[in-house]
C-alpha cells in the first residue's frame, strides 16, 4: 500500500469555492456548502468480505462507509448500496449482504434509497452516503494544534484477527468480539466529540492507526507522539501476531511508515506492526485540546462510547517526521 501522501499527489484538485473539503488533504469525505451554514458531506467506501458470514459482512462494510460522515462531523442521511457480485455465488448470498447493510443503516438513521450491482470475478461491497453537517460542528483532519491530545475511540487488531480467522486459527470469541466493534457505529463518538469541540477527527481503517495519524499530521502542519502501551487492542491480537498472522496490508503499511515515522529503539516488529495494522471500520482518532480533554471523556462516557487517550500533537519535528511512536 503506497503511502497516503503518495496517493494524495496523483488525484487531481477540483476548484469550486463550495468545495470546502476535497482530495487536498485525503480526508475521509467531500464536504460541499449547500447554503449559508448548511454543507453536505459525501463518501464512498467498498471492499472484499473480511468475514464468512455474509450478514456480518454487509453490516460492516454499511458501518465502515457511515463511519467517514462521522469523521467530519456530520450525520448521514441517504445511501445507495454498491454491490461486485460474481455470478457462481448464490442469490441468497447477496440477499443476506444487503440485509445486514439495511439493518446497520436503519440503526443509524439512513434511508437506503437504491444502488448498482455488476458482476465481477470478486465479490464487494459498501456504500455512497450522503450526510449533513452544520458549518460550526464540521471536524476535518486538519484541525489538530500542538497541545492537542489524541483520543481514540475503538481498539485496533481488526486486521490481524480477520487474517487469522480466514485461515481458521481464530477462537471464536476473539473473532466475535471483533465484528462487535466493526458493527458498533462511530455516531456517538461523533457526536461527543462535536459537543466537546474537538478540533480534528479522522476514522482509523484501511491505513492503520500510524497512517491515518500520519495523514492528519500532514493536513495540520504538526507532528503526533503516540505510545503503544496507550493503544487499546482487541483480545487476542498480539498473540495472534506472534503467531505470524499480520496481513499484507499491514505490512505494507508499516512499509510506509518507516518514511514518516521516528521509531522508538525499544518498539520490537510486532509493536510496530499493532500500530500499523490495516483496520475495517475502526474508531475515530480524535484531536481535542488538552484542557477539553475531561469534557470528552465525559461526553463520550454519557453516550456508551468508550475513548482512549494515545498520545499528543506537537510542533512538526525538524527531522521531517510526522509521528513519533515510543512504547
């Protein structure tokens, strides 16, 4: 996976005053000013299934989309399914995608009002939402100040545990409680953040929790410090890790965080790659300034969301790094 400022220089730069947020900074959805105050954020997201069952599989992938409204601060609204269906699977297969997906939506709030489905070799889906999200409330991965503390709200080791439950060398418990998280929406760490006026908010997935914060880094002219012993993981990750179950995903994004990222000496392989690990439907990582940090945890504590602070906004580094990882 190349890095994501890599990405960022081959996508072109619409101009358009209304466009309030485009491809410039990589962040995780197109907001466009409808009227005065009134902006529209718009996303697309899909991907090959990370579960056998094809229930889960659509409710993830529903939540995963939904998940880059909630990044900008915004609610969704309206989405339309997007569906790569090979023509050996069985109907019912498609069938029990799109249920999963209706019932994850319905949670939220979203009316699904239609879709497209091709054939293809490979079996896909996700979503394209539309959501709104009043001018004052709009979060950006730009935002983040030095000071800032970084909060996030889901633990990582998605990836790691779906690539060992394909290979069936996952316990079920360790693979249950992971499609728990994927499913559980990021709403109400959206609206905590929001209601503590946090400054900055990305969604951790396909990019790790290294990647998205190096993103973030990047969109805000600041450096992170994160420490690994903060990072909420998923039970049964790193021992899974150990066990050599580390996606090509991840390992290509600690690939490219070698370029960005200044290492602790005492961070092992393993540590790096948990930081790095690709993520399906992840938490948000949010930036709020230290002295709102206590009005955040209570915000996300009065919605049942959790949060965990992983480390801090600095001033960028003279040595070019966008984050410093330490354990």
């Amino acid at each position: 996976m190349e890095d994501l400022g890599e990405v960022l220089s081959h996508l072109p730069h619409a101009q358009d005053p209304n466009l309030l947020v485009g491809t410039a900074t990589g962040d995780d959805a197109a907001v466009y000013r409808l009227a005065e105050g009134v902006l529209t954020v718009h996303t697309a997201d899909f991907f090959p299934p990370i579960v056998d069952d094809a229930y889960d599989f659509g409710a993830i992938a529903a939540v995963n989309a939904l998940s880059d409204v909630y990044a900008m601060g915004g609610r969704p609204l309206i989405a339309l399914n997007i569906a790569c269906f090979p023509e050996d699977l069985p109907r019912e297969t498609l069938g029990r995608i799109l249920r999963g997906a209706g019932d994850a939506a319905r949670e939220a709030g979203v009316v699904i009002g239609g879709g497209h489905t091709v054939k293809d070799a490979e079996l896909k889906f996700g979503l394209a939402v539309t959501g709104v999200v009043e001018e004052a409330s709009l979060l950006t991965n730009a935002g983040a100040r030095p000071g800032d503390a970084l909060v996030l709200t889901k633990p990582v080791g998605t990836g790691i545990i779906t690539t060992a439950a394909k290979a069936q060398q996952c316990g079920e418990e360790t693979l249950a409680e992971a499609v728990r998280t994927m499913r559980l929406l990021n709403r109400a760490a959206s609206e905590a953040a929001v209601a503590a006026g946090a400054r900055a908010a990305t969604d951790v997935t396909g990019f790790g929790l290294i990647g998205h914060l190096t993103g973030m880094m990047r969109a805000s002219g600041a450096s992170a410090q994160v420490r690994l012993s903060s990072v909420p993981l998923l039970p049964g990750t790193r021992e899974l890790l150990e066990r050599g179950f580390a996606p090509g995903g991840t390992r290509a994004n600690l690939d490219a965080a070698n370029a960005t990222t200044a290492w602790d000496a005492q961070l092992s392989e393993d540590d790096r790659l948990l930081l790095c690990d690709a993520q399906t439907s992840g938490g948000l990582l949010i930036a709020v300034a230290q002295e709102r940090l206590g009005a955040l945890e209570a915000e996300l504590a009065a919605r049942g969301a959790d949060g965990a602070a992983v480390g801090a906004v600095a001033e960028r580094r003279a040595d070019g790094a966008l984050v410093a990882a330490s354990v």
